[in-house]
C-alpha cells in the first residue's frame, strides 16, 4: 500500500464518518420540543389534570406529534410547529386550571360569607325576641300594678268599681298601642341594618379572587390569540421561528372609539350620578347622566384587545367586561 492509496482511504473513513455525526446532530431534539416537554410536565406537575383534563390532553397530542416527528427523522419545521404548538396549549391548560381554582375559591368563600351573614341575622333575630317577650312581661306586670293601685285607692275612699269607665279603657288601649309601636320600630330599625348589608373581615379576599380571575381570562385570551396566529409549517419555512408569534406593531387599531351604556339596578332602577371607570387598552373615568347613561368617546386610535368596565353607584357596585372589535360598543352595567 502506496502513500497515494493510503490517503484516499483515510478521506473515505473521514467522509463516512462525518455524515453518520452530521445526522445524529440533526435529529437531537430540538430547543422547542425541550421547552415543549418541560411546559407539559409543570402543567401535569399543578392540578391541571384534575381542573382542565381536556386542554391538558390537547397539549399532550401536540406533544406526542412532535416526539413522533422526531422519530421519523421528518422535517425540523414540522418538529418546530408541533413543538410550539405543545408548549401553548400546555401554558394554557395550566392557566385555565389556576382560573377554575381561583373560581372554585371564590364559590366557597361566598358560600360561607351567605352562612355568616345568615347566622348573626338569626343571632340577631333571636336576641330581639327575648326583648320583646321581656317588655310584654314587663307590660303585664305595670298593668296588675296600675290595677291593684286603683283598687287601693278607690277602696281608701269607699267607692267600689265595677266596671271601669270608658276614659280608663282608652287609656289602657293607648298604652298597649305605644309599647307594640316601639317594639315593632326596633325590629324595623334591625331589619333595615340587616339589609343594608353586614362588613365582613373577608371582603378583602372576595376582591382579589374577582381580579385573579380577571387576569387570568386576559391571559387565556392572550395565549388563545397566539395560537390564532401560528400559522403552517410551509408558511413558516421562510420566515424561520420569529413567524411563530404575532408581533404587537401587527394588533388592529380602533379609531373613533365610543363606549356607551346604561348604569342599573338588579331592580331595574337606574342610577344617576354613578362612577364609572374604563381600564384596559384605553383608561379613563365618567359619571352617569340624569337618566342613568355613560358614554366614553376616545379620539386617538386604540389597540384591538380587552376592556373592563366598572361602576359604583353608592354602596353598589358591578362591572362588564368588553373586546374591541369594533368602534361603536355598547354595554349596560347591573350593579348590587
């Protein structure tokens, strides 16, 4: 074996040699398909399983897609594509199972803010019968007082009464008539604090569950509205991995915005003179009209996206909440 022979062959082994590396590299598993499997594994690690099984299942087609993709050696977009797509769903499958908890707790803390607030009505209620069965004994008692200090006193001046006279029963009636009013105005003064509603030490807690909530619906909305826009393998292929994202300069732009609305109660009543504020893409604040209406108006161009409307309308208060989709919206507000 010449020099000559001995070299061609040591470019043979080196050629086969590295394309056997070149093709293993090239099906390692992708940095998506790495992130993929760790967003499934936190949302199957937190009670997604329990909360939101069926958006769970989804991320976890998405990911056996990309596993199987994988492979069969198939192309890297397609690896990418369903990668990305595992990831999303599972992000939301964990988000939609924190925004069930978050509901689940607020369910029960009002269930239990109904028991309290029953519980001292009747603790209230009871206290108040024992008050008044206490004034009618005490009634009757002054009334065989008043009686035996009339026989003592006709008796001293030898006079015997038989039947007592019709000014005497008047006023016998009269008294009976007062006690019962100032019996029944108490029970109405309870009554009227009982419904013009009890503070209680959770209300605190009642309102951030309300706005955890909030979040998290702006946050299913948000993910939802990227896998709107992921788009196909094919149509990724030139732009590479920053198409798999919509871009914020991209979001649709409202012009000549107006937001308008009537403010009432569950009784249908309407409000005058409640505040309302707009948060969201665009903030501001306004005050009902004589008839109940508010109206924003919004001259400079708003992002498409949500909006929250809420109002106060003394101690009541309620809240909408909106997606700009067009420039003319509409919405009333109960408020309790």
């Amino acid at each position: 074996m010449n020099i000559k022979t001995f070299k061609v062959i040591f470019i043979l082994i080196f050629l086969m040699l590295t394309i056997n590396i070149y093709g293993c590299v090239s099906y390692l598993p992708p940095p998506e398909l790495v992130k993929a499997e760790s967003a499934f594994s936190n949302a199957q690690a937190s009670k997604a399983k329990e909360y939101a099984p069926a958006e769970l299942y989804e991320a976890e087609k998405s990911l056996e897609k990309a596993k199987e993709s994988l492979k069969n050696k198939e192309k890297m977009s397609k690896i990418q594509f369903y990668s990305y797509l595992a990831l999303r769903k599972a992000e939301i499958a964990k988000t939609v199972a924190e925004k069930r908890i978050a509901e689940e707790s607020l369910k029960n803390a009002m269930k239990r803010k109904r028991k309290a607030v029953l519980g001292e009505k009747e603790a209230k209620i009871e206290k108040k019968d024992i008050e008044i069965e206490g004034l009618k004994e005490r009634l009757g008692d002054l009334r065989e007082d008043a009686a035996l200090m009339k026989g003592a006193l006709l008796n001293a001046a030898g006079k015997v009464i038989i039947n007592p006279s019709s000014t005497n029963e008047r006023l016998a009636l009269l008294q009976d008539e007062l006690a019962q009013k100032r019996v029944y105005a108490e029970i109405a003064r309870l009554e009227g604090e009982l419904r013009s509603g009890i503070k209680m030490e959770k209300e605190m807690e009642f309102r951030n569950l309300r706005k955890k909530i909030l979040d998290l619906e702006e946050q299913i909305e948000y993910l939802k509205n990227k896998n709107d826009g992921i788009g196909t393998p094919d149509q990724r292929r030139s732009g590479g991995r920053a198409r798999l994202t919509i871009k914020d300069g991209e979001k649709t732009l409202i012009n000549n915005l107006v937001i308008s609305g009537i403010v009432k109660d569950t009784e249908g009543n309407r409000c005058q003179g409640a505040l309302v504020n707009l948060k969201g893409t665009y903030t501001g604040a306004v005050s009902t009209d004589s008839n109940g209406a508010y109206f924003f108006s919004v001259d400079e161009p708003v992002s498409q996206g949500i909006l929250y409307i809420s109002a106060k309308c003394g101690e009541k208060t309620g809240s909408i909440k909106i997606f700009t989709t067009s420039n003319s919206i509409k919405g009333d507000i109960i408020v309790n």
